[in-house]
C-alpha cells in the first residue's frame, strides 16, 4: 500500500490549501519543498502547553504539508522524505523540542515507513516566538522517486 492510500485509510484531508503571501510548496529538480506550515495551536510549550499537546500541533503541521505537496505533486506516492525542520514556540527552560517534532516525524514514518522513504533527517529547534503565536512550524524537503 502507498502513502497515498495510507493517508486516505488515516482521514488526512488532502485538499489544497488557500495559498498564501509564498508558495506552500515549490519543485527544484526532484525535490519538492515546503514552505513552514504553522499548528492551528497556539501557545507556549513548557509554559501552558504541554509536550502531548505540542506533538499533536506538530502532527497537525505535518497533515498540512502533505496537503500542500499532494497540490503540488498531485500525489503522496513515488516520494522519500529527506528532511524536516520543525521549530516550536518554547519557554526559555523547555529542552524537549525534539519529542514535539516526533509528532509530524511519526506521521510521515507511518506513510512512508521509518526504515524506509520515510527515515529522514531532522531539526528540532526552540524560538522565543512563531507566526500568528503558533506552537509548533514546520516545513520538510521531499525527493521525488
């Protein structure tokens, strides 16, 4: 079965989103890559929202990036995930970024497979803010297969 059926199985709405001031998602050669996708969440890891809330906010992200490149691609199937980059809305003593990000990271293994297309690198970063006060950003390079 492919992502594409995966994700369909899951409910993940793969219906394009309103662009907005920037391309969501740009092909370069073989690569597909996003633009950051924000969490409907808002708030504060560490200082109101706690790490199953911010994980959840990294999952939302991740099911907004599918869409964008399923736009773009007009498919989620034929494609590796090479590499994420999530950052999360942190209080100054929040050290455990890495467990929010896991949210979008274990999607993106449950379609593509985590010994498979879908074992990627990664970036899990703190910022003292986000966009519109979001938890959880996060944008992902893709390689078309």
């Amino acid at each position: 079965m492919g992502a594409q059926q995966k994700a369909e199985e899951l409910g993940i709405d793969l219906s394009p989103i309103e662009p907005g001031y920037l391309n969501l998602c740009i092909k370069s050669g073989n690569l597909l890559i996003t633009s950051g996708h924000t969490s409907e969440a808002k708030g504060v890891l560490g200082a109101g929202l706690s790490v199953e809330e911010g994980y959840a906010a990294a999952k939302d992200c991740a099911q907004k990036i599918l869409r964008s490149v399923h736009n773009a691609h007009g498919t989620l199937d034929g494609l590796k995930v090479v590499k994420l980059l999530g950052c999360v809305y942190s209080a100054g003593d929040f050290t455990d970024q890495h467990l929010v990000i896991n949210g979008a990271s274990d999607l993106l293994h449950e379609l593509y497979g985590k010994d498979g297309d879908g074992y990627h690198a990664r970036s899990a970063l703190g910022f003292a803010a986000l966009p519109t006060g979001a938890a959880v950003e996060v944008e992902a390079i893709f390689e078309i297969l």
